[in-house]
C-alpha cells in the first residue's frame, strides 16, 4: 500500500514537472478546457440561483411547501359559528406554529387626492414569513400590533407613493372611510409587483373583522367567510389533508362545507423548469471541451516523439510499460485538473459576483443559496474525464515504443 502510494506521488510529481517544461504548448489547449469547465460549473451555480428566484416568487403567491388551504362556510354562505374557536384546537392539536387566517376585503382610504377603494388583506403574523414577504421599510406585524387603539396597516409602495412618502419614524396615519371611520397608522411599506398598478395594504384580521360592520344577510357582507392556510411539512401534508378535512367537517356538521387542499407550487411543479437550457449550455461547453481534447492530444503527440530517446532510456532501467503508460496518461490529468480548478474558482466568482446574483434574481431572492458542491465536483470530474481521454492515445504510443529503436532514436 505504501509503494502504491509513493509510486502515484512519484507519477504525479513527474508529470507536474513535464507539463512545465512545456506549458507554452499546452497553454492554448488548456484554457479551452478551463473555460469550458468554468461554462459547465457556472451553468450549474446560475441554475441555482434562477430556481432559488423561482421558488421564491412563487412561494411569495402561494405560499411555502407545504402549504394547505382550508376553507369552510355554511351551505347559505355564512360564516360557520364557532370556526375561530375549531380553527385554534386544530392548530394545538396538530402543533402547527405556521398558520394565518386571510380574509378579502375593500377599504375606502382617504388620500389627498380623493378617497380611493383600497384592496385589503386581512391577516395573522405568520403569514409574512409563510409567504416570504420583504418590505422596503419599517418592520412586519407583531403580536403587540395586535393591542395598538389604530390598526397598523403594511402598505404597497404605490399606496406610500400617493401617501408623500413620509417618515415612518414620525408614525404617519391614515383615514379608513366607512360606516366607522378609523384612523389607522402606517407601519411599513412592501415593493409593488411589476403588474401592480392601485394600492394595496395589509391589516391583522382581528383588526379588520373589529372596525368592518356585521350583517345578518350575507350576501350584504363585505367579504366572505375566511380562508386558512398552514405551513406545515412536506411529508406530513397528505396526511394533515385528511385529518383536517375530517376534524372540520365533523365539528361543523353536515350543514356546513369544508375543503383542505394543497397549493403551493411545488404540489404543481414537475421537473426542474431550467433542464433545457443547462442541457444546451452543458451540450456547447462539451464541445469545447472535446476541442481541448483534441488539442492536448495533439501536443501530447508532438511532444511525444521528441522523448522517445528518453522512454527508451527509462525502459532499458528498468521502467516497466504500466509505469510508462501511466506518466504519459498522467501528464495530461495533472494538466487538465489544474485546468479545471482554475475554470472552478472562476466560476465560484462569476456566480458570486453581487453584480450577476442581482441580474438573475431580479430583486426576487433573500436567501441566495451557497454555491452548490455539486458543480465544483462536476467541473474537476469532466476535467480529469478530459485528461484521461487525451492521455490514452500517447500513452498507448509510449508503452508500443522499443527500447533499442528509442535508444538509437
């Protein structure tokens, strides 16, 4: 085991020193092979960063994986009585940590332009980091927002736009126009989808049930009886499906109906949704790495013949055709891995680069994922495929070399 080992330093040594002594003509072939390497690698660390940004604008809409939606209503529409109390022993009874009621709703908001129909989203505090919601400024809702006299309202930029843009520091309100006029107090300011063009704001749903007015009709209410929705892990999703449609429909009672569902994107994805364009970027980067192939094969060739004295010197002492074979073959390996670690670190700084990170994501990701092992492995692996491929042929001419025409060569 020793020997092995001090025999394949030894080859490695060797080979390190013949690709210096010719590294003018390996040069031109070995940076092909370098940035085919750093193509293949960048391919792969991009791929990361664009279905990060994927999966992170959708989560934004509909939520994390794993999460389900339930909505229950009685058969005339209503709201089913006693929900809030089904809705709090399912979560205890289940330890979900992640959960938020989400009702739909329209305030009239009194801008210095006029008043304005709002689109509104009642919600509970969970719900901004089960759907990945950053804002611009000020700070999301907490528990003590719950006890604020004015409801705390996050609004969309475009709303803070046609507010002036205050200070959030200087606690700015706002008027809330109805049949109990409220004065509500802007707390942070969330970006504006690009398609978004009125404005919008979320409030805690406790807040908007308190200052929206009951009606016993309900085709008279503002907005319908509450969704829910729940983060909770994949692996239990499907089960937590049935026994939450189970429980609920039981509590309420057949006059009452229920639905549980998943619906987040990856209940919906199938595949990886940027497969064809790593397949065509993988596909140009092989070609150029069989150039540089054929390039170092070329050299090897060339290089080859001006050492035949020296092979047949080194077989006549004894070297045997294995050893020969493999200083040849290693030449090439040595020649390509150093390749493809410096194609590697290029890529590592093109994919980290804050400049391409911003470009690919487009304001979409907060949590960039770290460069992934996998294309680093992935570049070294097809640059000692290269290599080896590159070796084979002048190492098989090395060892068919006899010693007595070497020697006379």
């Amino acid at each position: 085991m020793k020997r092995a080992v001090s025999n394949l330093v030894g080859a490695v040594i060797e080979a390190w020193q013949e690709v210096r002594i010719h590294k003018t003509r390996v040069m031109l072939s070995l940076i092909g092979v370098a940035v085919a390497v750093c193509a293949i690698t960048t391919v792969v660390g991009l791929g990361a960063v664009a279905q990060q940004a994927t999966v992170e604008s959708s989560e934004r809409s509909g939520g994390r994986a794993a999460s389900l939606f339930l909505s229950a209503s009685m058969n005339d529409g209503s709201t089913p009585p006693g929900m809030p109390e089904i809705w709090r022993t399912a979560l205890e009874r289940y330890q979900i940590d992640y959960a938020s009621r989400v009702m739909n709703a329209s305030q009239t908001v009194q801008f210095a332009d006029g008043a304005v129909p709002v689109q509104t989203l009642g919600i509970d505090p969970p719900y901004g980091t089960m759907h990945r919601i950053t804002l611009e400024e000020g700070t999301w809702f907490t528990e003590a927002d719950t006890a604020r006299l004015a409801p705390a309202l996050l609004v969309n930029s475009i709303f803070y736009d046609r507010l002036g843009r205050p200070d959030l520091r200087t606690h700015p309100t706002t008027t809330l126009i109805g049949e109990r006029t409220t004065t509500a107090v802007v707390t942070g300011v969330y970006p504006s989808l690009s398609w978004e063009t009125e404005p919008a704001m979320y409030m805690l749903a406790d807040a908007l049930t308190a200052i929206t007015p009951v009606v016993s009709d309900p085709n008279l209410q503002q907005f319908g009886p509450p969704s829910y929705e729940l983060w909770v892990p994949v692996d239990v999703s499907e089960q937590l499906v049935t026994a939450l449609q189970r429980d609920v429909q039981g509590a309420l009672g057949a006059d009452a109906f229920v639905q549980v569902n998943r619906q987040d994107f990856a209940a919906f994805q199938d595949g990886d949704p940027y497969l064809s364009l790593k397949l065509t970027v993988g596909a140009i980067a092989g070609l150029v790495l069989l150039l540089g192939a054929l390039g170092l094969v070329n050299i090897a060739l060339v290089t080859l013949k001006q050492r035949i004295r020296e092979i047949g010197i080194r077989r006549s002492f004894g070297a045997t055709a294995g050893r020969v074979f493999f200083a040849v073959m290693m030449e090439s390996v040595v020649a390509t891995v150093v390749a493809g670690i410096i194609g590697v670190i290029g890529a590592v700084l093109i994919v980290k680069s804050p400049f391409v990170e911003d470009f690919i994501s487009q304001g979409q990701v907060t949590d960039f994922p770290p460069f992934p092992v996998e294309a680093a492995i992935l570049g070294l692996v097809c640059a000692t495929v290269v290599g080896a491929l590159a070796g084979l042929i002048p190492a098989l001419v090395a060892v068919r070399v006899k010693v007595i025409d070497a020697i006379r060569y």
